[in-house]
C-alpha cells in the first residue's frame, strides 16, 4: 500500500511541477521580453531536468513492477491450485526484465468461469467480496472474482486519486452504478469520495429514466458518474441540467458522445477504463484528454496480438492483457481482456510519466461472420463504427443492432432507433449507415443489407448492460 501510493504520490508531484513551469514560462515572456533568450535557456534546462527526472521516475517504476511481478508469481503458485498447475513451468527468479513476461502462459475468462475457487489465494474468512459475473449468451458458468478488504482498499485508493481531476471539496457527486450491496463500485466510489470531502448520491444504474432526470435536475449535483449511453440519453430527455464535470465508465464511449454531453451539459467529460476483474479501476484520463493514465502500481499492463499472443509494439493496435500486482485474494496473471487499444507512444501533455493508453475502441469477439468474409474470419464491427454514426443525428435518444444472417451471400443489419422528435431519422440513419467508413465495403457490396426501425425506449440500455451488435 505504501509503495502504491508513494508511486502515485510521485506522479502527481511531476505533474503539478510541469503545469506549475509552463505557466511560469508564460508569465516570464508576458513580462521581461528582455530577458527572453535567458528565459529560454532557463526553460531548456528546466525541461531537461524534468525530463529526466521523468525518465527516473519510469525506471523506477518498472523496477518496482518487476519486483512485485516476481512476489505474484511466488505467491501465486504457492497459494493458488490453479497457479500451481497452470504456472509450474515458470520460475520467478527467470523473469530477468519486464520483456519476459511473454514467457508466462495467458489467463482466459474461460480458465476462470471453470472454476473459480482454484484462483483463490486466502481463507474463506479472508474474503470480504465475491463478484458474480454472467457470461453473454444462454450457457456456460459465470465467472466470480474474489476481493479481501484490503484488494478493495486498493481501488478506493485509485478511485480517490483519479477523482482529483474531476471534483473539488463540496462537490455533490450523482453515481448511476451499482451500490446496494457492500463492496459494489458504486460503493466503493464513494467511499473514496468521502476522503475528498465530497458529497455523493449513489442513484444506481439507470432502471428508470423519469426517475434518473428527477434526480438529476433536483438533487443539485455538479457531477454525474454512469454509463456512456444513459447518460447520452439523460442529456437528449433532460437538456436544461448543468454539470462541472462527467465521468463515463463500465461501457465503451464514443468520441460522439462525449461531444454531445460537453455541449448540452455545459460539462468536462472523462473516461475511465476498467473491469470488475482488473479490481473495477484500470485506468483514468487526466484534463488533457488523450487517453487513459493506466493503474501502473497496481497493474501491469500489455498489448499483445490479438490472434498470436506476440507483444506489439508501442502505437500498434491489440488485446489489452493484465497482471495483477497487489491483489492478495484472486490474483490473475497475463488475464487477456479481449479489449482492443494501444499504447500512444507520445508522453501525454499533462508531462506524467505514467504511460498513455487509447481509450479502448473495441472488443476482440466484436467480429461479423458475414457471408463471403476471407477465409470464414469476417469483419470488425465495433458498436462504435454505429456510435460514430449515429448517434449525433439531432433527436436520437438511442438504438440497439442485430446482424442477422439471411442467406448463403447476405446479412441483415437492422438498427432500431428511438427519435421521437424527429421523422427523418430513419432516413438519416439510412443514409450514414451506407456511407459508414466501417460498413460502406459489405454494403457496397451487397453482404450486408441495412434496415433502420423506428422505436421506443425499448432500444435503451438499462441497468448495468453492456451495449453490443447482437448476432443471429
């Protein structure tokens, strides 16, 4: 706990020291042009300095996770009957750098539904939450993911930490996640909202959208947490409420989205990444906006081939996998998410040295068999290839998609949407679907044949539901 947050600590000091010298550069230019060469020097040899001390503080902290990488895998194996088995071929003591991480066998969702318990490390008594997760689709056994109190304590920790960014003392924060039961994120969140002396709501997932627009327009929150898509369709019912700022998890977020609530809302919007196994928090964007500023204390993070496992390099596109740090309760190592992102080689203009993540673009099973695909693998189709396009159509307030196979040489794509204001929707939503750069080949084409439906508030999402392209 005390390297955790000494890490963080740390990155939050560079980065208040790098905003702190680009002002001061400012004001030094406003007012002694005199001096402007001497000023530049100084700013040369000042971010020379930071650089390296950013370069120091990267060391360190790779240092330190392939310290804690070794202790999980001791710990692992000696603890976990499935680590046991499943890691008997790896000895800590071979990991020599980070690069060797890629000896280690993956971890799949399927290895943890088949049996859970053999991940556990500690007692029953140990254990102060036990997360079910369904699988999608009709079979198969849920994965459930296992937390001791102080696993929790590491994501109030991060939740704590990443919050700084978006709230100030006093603020009234308005949470649409789960937060009954003991231990949930809503819960947990805050909690770590209490320690910013903050004030929180926690509404829950939105059920009820009168409800949630009531509860938004009259508890006087300055900053709303919840899921991308309900709180789009919050701010198409409910224009007239006002935020400081916007957290979106638990859900992929289009850039369309984000837009659309800056300019109703009047708001700063965030994006947080993160999965119930990677302990709920993974990553957090600061206010410059260019990606995720990954858990790196707690987690260490790669890209890897979605199809071969290699690594990839920084700035190519893969499959986002995991190892957990810190957790002593389930630790899961090299757990292959089936998210796609990438690490943004430029150092984020916020000056942390903590590297940069895209915000995930979209899952590995997000393919489409659609008739006459190369060699039956088919093609992405990422809900966000429709959220792009749809969803800044005035008066939308939501949809669902299904591809449908309906012959031997076609798909049916057929999207419902919900505009009640607006009767050229369906046309509209025709007309961008066909000039989609994701859908515009199988289109052309005719593999795939759009069919737009006009709705109701059937199409939205409600409570904790992941939005995807349904296949048939």
């Amino acid at each position: 706990m005390q390297t955790s947050g000494g890490a963080r600590s740390a990155q939050g000091t560079r980065g208040a020291q790098g905003t702190q010298n680009s002002q001061g550069t400012q004001d030094s230019q406003g007012t002694q042009d005199s001096r402007g060469a001497q000023d530049s020097q100084g700013t040369q040899n000042s971010q020379g300095a930071q650089d390296a001390q950013d370069s120091q503080g990267a060391q360190a902290l790779r240092a330190y996770q392939l310290e804690k990488l070794r202790e999980t895998l001791t710990y692992a194996r000696k603890h976990s009957r499935f680590y046991s088995e499943h890691l008997s071929g790896v000895e800590p003591e071979c990991i020599k750098c980070l690069k060797d991480v890629k000896r280690i066998p993956f971890t799949t969702a399927e290895m943890l539904s088949s049996d859970p318990l053999d991940f556990v490390c500690v007692s029953p008594g140990d254990i102060g939450r036990i997360v079910t997760i369904p699988t999608s689709g009709t079979s198969g056994p849920a994965k459930r993911v296992f937390f001791t109190d102080d696993d929790q304590e590491l994501s109030i920790d991060f939740f704590y930490h990443g919050m700084k960014t978006l709230v100030n003392e006093n603020d009234r924060v308005l949470i649409f996640l789960p937060g009954k039961s003991e231990g949930s994120v809503g819960g947990l969140l805050a909690r770590s909202l209490t320690r910013l002396k903050c004030e929180s709501i926690v509404h829950g997932p939105v059920d009820d959208y009168e409800k949630a627009g009531a509860a938004l327009s009259s508890r006087g929150a300055s900053c709303a947490v919840g899921l991308p898509a309900q709180l789009f369709a919050l701010s198409r019912m409910y224009p007239a409420v006002r935020l400081k700022s916007v957290l979106l998890c638990s859900d992929y977020a289009s850039d369309t989205i984000r837009s659309a609530l800056e300019q109703t809302w009047g708001c700063e919007v965030f994006t947080h990444y993160g999965m119930i196994e990677s302990g709920l928090g993974g990553g957090v964007e600061c206010s410059a906006h260019k990606g995720y500023h990954m858990r790196e204390a707690d987690l260490l993070f790669e890209i890897v081939d979605p199809v071969s496992g290699d690594p990839v390099p920084d700035g190519a596109h893969g499959e986002i996998v995991f190892t957990t740090l810190t957790r002593r309760g389930m630790p899961l190592i090299r757990y292959r998410t089936g998210d796609i992102s990438r690490v943004i080689p430029e150092p984020c203009p916020c000056g942390a040295s903590l590297r940069l993540f895209e915000r995930v673009s979209g899952r590995v099973s997000e393919v489409i068999k659609a008739p006459g695909a190369v060699a039956g693998v088919g093609f992405l189709l990422p809900i966000k290839a429709l959220d792009d396009t749809l969803f800044d159509i005035p008066g939308l307030i939501g949809f669902t998609a299904e591809v449908m196979r309906c012959t031997d040489k076609a798909s049916t794509l057929t999207v419902t949407i919900y505009a009640p204001d607006n009767g050229q929707a369906v046309q509209e939503a025709y007309q961008r679907i066909r000039g989609s750069m994701w859908l515009m080949g199988a289109v052309n084409s005719g593999r795939l044949k759009p069919e737009i439906r006009q709705g109701g508030m059937e199409v939205l999402t409600y409570g904790n539901t992941k939005r995807m392209i349904q296949e048939r």
